[in-house]
C-alpha cells in the first residue's frame, strides 16, 4: 500500500542513505523562513509560521514526540495572536521590549515547574489514552522542556521581547540531540539552521534595542 503524501515513509530524496519524506522537506522550508522573517521582524513570519505548524504536527504525531505534537496547536493560536499584534504595534509604532532580572528568574521557575508537571503527564498518557496513543511518549521530560520552553519563547516573540532569542537558542540546541536520538535528521539539521538564525534574530533584535534606547534618551 503507497505510503500518503503526508506521511514521514513517503519520501521526496534521500541524503547520504537517509531518507528525507515530503512533510519533513516542506515543514523544514516552511521554518526555516519563518525564523528568518521573524530575526527580521518581517510580518510575514506568522502565516509562512502557520503553514509549518500544521506540518510539524502531523510529523510529531507520527514520531510519537506527543508533547511537541500538543506544542502545534499552542503555536497556532499564538502565530494568529502574533500576526494581529504585530499588525497593530506597525500600525502604532511600536518598539521591542525587555524582561527585568525579576521577570526572568520567574520565568525559569515557571519553564522548570511546568516541565516537571507535564513531563510525568505526559510519560503516561500512553496508559490513560491507549486507543490514541498506542506508544510510549519518547523523551517524555526532555521533549515537554522543549514544548513549555517553547511556549514562553513564543509568547515573547508575538509580544517583541527581546529574551524571546536566547530561550530559542537553548531550545534549538536540546532539539537538535532529541531529533537526531529520533531518527528524523533532516528535521535536526532544520533546528541547526534555526540556532543560526536566533542567534542572528538576538543580534539583530539587540541592535535595534540599543538603537531605540539611545533615541529614547536623546528625547528626554
């Protein structure tokens, strides 16, 4: 029976003996730009975000990483939420913000705390719900961290907080450990590119903070 279209055992080409299937290849793109619209402050980065959400979900599901798989539909409520934001801050003017060293340290508790809660739901949930997921969740702790750390780094994103890049850098780097233990390396590769890229949004982002700060000053 041929494999679906959207499925990760249908593939487009192989590289160096690994297969790479059509979801992985056009999920990969699809990401790729939009964390280099989004290191540029492009609005575009939340619709091209929605259409590799959808895809990433569909790959997770079939991997079993079901705390990634759950982290999609967040991502595509937040990318909706990010598109109208942004929309409004251009319209308004609007600049990047920053944490304070309070907001930070709270932030790190709530990322730990929730991993440590949604981790152990989510290393049974193959017990509660055997009829959906008929196997065990892999990496369940390390893959909620990625999900909830995720989480936070996105909702910073969609509200301009510069601390929004350092948490996806820590998150790409887990990433690409977990992806290459999963077998799915183009995937991995994807989140190499995507450290590369928060590292250039972070500096970026930096320059303009900086920029807006010393007009900030200059005005008062």
């Amino acid at each position: 029976m041929e494999e679906s279209f959207f499925s990760v055992g249908r593939l487009m080409f192989s590289i160096l003996g690994y297969g790479v299937s059509y979801i992985e290849f056009l999920g990969t793109i699809f990401g790729i730009c939009a964390v280099w619209l989004a290191a540029k402050s492009k609005m575009l980065t939340w619709p091209v975000g929605l259409i590799n959400v959808v895809l990433f979900f569909m790959i997770y599901f079939q991997v079993q990483l079901y705390a990634d798989m759950f982290l999609q539909i967040y991502f595509f409520a937040i990318g909706l939420y990010g598109w109208i934001f942004w929309k409004k801050e251009e319209e308004q003017r609007k600049s990047i913000h920053a944490l304070n060293r309070f907001e930070i340290v709270q932030a790190l508790i709530w990322i730990l705390l929730l991993t440590a809660v949604l981790g152990w739901m989510i290393s049974k949930i193959h017990l509660w719900w055997p009829a959906l997921f008929n196997k065990e969740a892999a990496f369940p702790y390390w893959d909620t961290l990625v999900a909830v750390a995720s989480i936070f780094a996105n909702t910073l994103l969609a509200r301009r907080v510069i601390q929004n890049w350092p948490i996806w850098i820590a998150v790409d780097l887990i990433c690409i450990v977990l992806y290459i233990s999963k077998g799915i390396y183009f995937v991995a590769f994807e989140f190499v590119i995507f450290t590369l890229l928060a590292c250039l949004g972070w500096y970026e982002w930096n320059k303009k903070f900086q920029l807006q700060s010393m007009k900030s000053i200059a005005t008062t």
